[in-house]
C-alpha cells in the first residue's frame, strides 16, 4: 500500500481512506456483514484510515467500526487509525438540528465516542462543521487539551475555510482539514488548498466520486429509497442529474481508452493533485472496495489530465453539493 503523511503534524496514512457513513447512514438500508467484510478486506488491503462520525446513524457507525476492528487480525487492528468528526445535533427522528462547538461538549462527545469505538483514544478528532456561536479557537483548544490528556492523538478540521484554517492552525498543530473534493467539486483549489499547503495542514478529501455521481454506475432511470439523502441533492435533480451525467459520458470515454473504469480515473485524479491529499472513498461492499484500490495502480499524464479537464472543467457540475440548508453550515463556502 502507498503511504502519505497528512500535513506536518500529522500520521502517515494509507495513499487511500475508507469513508465509513454509508454503512450506517444516509444512502438508504446497508448490509452489516458486508460493511465488516468490507472493512477488514480495506485492512488487509493496507489501509489503515477509517473515517466516521458520532453522528452516522446516531452511532452505530462507531460501533460497527469497533465490531470490525475487534474481530480484525491484531496486526490490522494496531494498524488502523480512526478519524472522528463531532459536533452534529440530531433529532430522534434523524434530522440534523446544528453543532455544538463548546469545549465542555467537545470533550462529552468525546468520552462516548471512546466508549462506542472500544479504545483509549482517537487518532485523528474534528468538529463536523463550525459553531457559529463558538469561536473556533475555544473548539481547538478544547481538542487540544484532549490531545495532552492523550484522549486524542491529532487535531483535524472539516469544511472550514482559509481564514478559519488559519485561526485554528494558531492554537494548536492541526494535522489535515478534510473537505469535499473532486472532479466536480473543486472549491478549494483557488484559497483553502493554497493556504492549507502554507501552513503545512494535509487534506483528506471525501466525496471523491460525489456520492456516486460520477462513479460511472449512477445511471439517469435509478431510483433512490426514501432514506438516500441524495434524493433531496441538487446534482441529482432533474435537468442538473442530466446535465452532471453527460460529464461523466465525457469522462467514460477518457476511462475506456485507458482500459480503466470512471470510479477508478476520478480517484486516480484526486490523487494526482498532490502527496499531500488522501482521497477518502466510501465504499459499502467489497467489489466496490476492489475497484476504488485498482486507482493506486492507475498513473494519469499530463496528455490525460489535459483531457480529462476538457472533459470535466472546473465549474462544470450544475446545482451545488449540498441543499441550501446544509449549505449554510458550511463556513468553506463563505
């Protein structure tokens, strides 16, 4: 497996993570053995980054994760680094309600994560999105002082933007911002990707194939269950799923000349842009698991990257990533 570091201050990781929400949440009904096979297939695969939240499916996510570490190899189980993010206010029913950013929250959210997840401390912890109401400082601090307790190893960031970056970075080491990036979805290139590289603060990117969308398996006559979140997606409404499918038509030609799949050529492109960022891929079952490792072996050139910019240029998707809602919680977007 390839390895990365994430920022200065940071673990070296797996070249590849594995985004675990959706074996819990959010994309409609999962199968649990297949999620724990397909986490110990990821281990034994040589990645050791597993990402997850406290609030994917009100945390079953972490106890899912712990299941799978505990009845993983020792070996693969010492390997694995877990990353957390926190902070997200649900309702019995699953809505979201906002983030508590606290210190004294922080710290809560904290002890019962260790409690799902079955172990003395967390690799890599970050609030999901910013509280309004808290100033980012008094967050970071508050994760800092878990760090010297050693209840957490290293500081991350989620959907914050250059400013904000910087705010954090002065209080503590902060190892890797994790954010949404892809082929259709490269906000962070003109000032947080930048910045982040300034400071010396990796990137984990998630939404490597935007929730599907340009894995090269959404077809235009899918339909989506009642609890898939992406019904209720922009980029999956209407004349915007239409439009967003043509560009991955124009990617698939690019795929297919190389003998590769379009999954496999938008991770491989994530990777391209830099030693410094670690797409994280969300992988449900192990054929999809096995596809996403098959980009490691894929090494794209500059005739290819020119190519596949003309096929996918930036600000080409139509409808934003997020409902407008969600949108508003996102302080990258400000």
């Amino acid at each position: 497996m390839q390895t990365r570091t994430l920022g200065t201050s940071g673990p070296q990781t797996s070249a590849l993570g594995l985004g675990c929400m959706g074996m819990s949440a959010l994309y409609g009904d999962s199968d649990r053995a297949e999620s724990i096979a397909t986490i110990h297939a990821a281990l034994e695969a040589g990645i050791t980054l597993l990402d997850t939240g406290d609030f994917y499916g009100m945390g079953h996510n972490e106890l899912l994760i712990n299941e799978a570490l505990r009845s993983a190899p020792a070996a693969a189980r010492e390997r694995a680094l877990t990353s957390v993010k926190f902070g997200a206010l649900r309702t019995v029913e699953g809505g979201f309600t906002g983030y508590d950013g606290r210190p004294n929250a922080v710290k809560n959210f904290a002890a019962y994560s260790l409690q799902r997840l079955g172990t003395d401390h967390i690799d890599i912890y970050r609030i999901a999105r910013i509280d309004p109401h808290v100033p980012i400082e008094e967050t970071v601090g508050a994760i800092a002082e878990l760090v010297e307790a050693g209840h957490v190893r290293h500081i991350g960031l989620s959907e914050v933007g250059a400013e904000t970056l910087r705010r954090a970075a002065a209080v503590a080491p902060i190892s890797d911002l994790q954010i949404e990036y892809s082929l259709v979805s490269r906000g962070i290139e003109e000032a947080i990707l930048p910045t982040a590289r300034e400071l010396g603060i990796g990137i984990t990117a998630y939404g490597v194939l935007s929730r599907g969308l340009i894995s090269g398996h959404f077809g235009r006559d899918r339909k989506l269950a009642p609890n898939d979140f992406r019904g209720m997606s922009p980029r999956f409404q209407g004349e915007n799923l239409d439009r967003n499918l043509d560009l991955v038509d124009a990617l698939r030609k690019i795929a297919e000349q190389k003998g590769v799949s379009v999954a496999q050529t938008a991770i491989a492109w994530v990777l391209s842009r830099g030693e410094d960022i670690v797409p994280l891929v969300g992988a449900r079952r192990r054929d999809r698991l096995a596809e996403a490792l098959g980009s490691l072996d894929l090494t794209l050139d500059a005739d290819d990257l020119a190519a596949i910019e003309h096929a996918i240029p930036a600000g080409a998707a139509a409808g934003d990533r997020y409902p407008a809602e969600q949108m508003a919680h996102l302080d990258s977007e400000r």
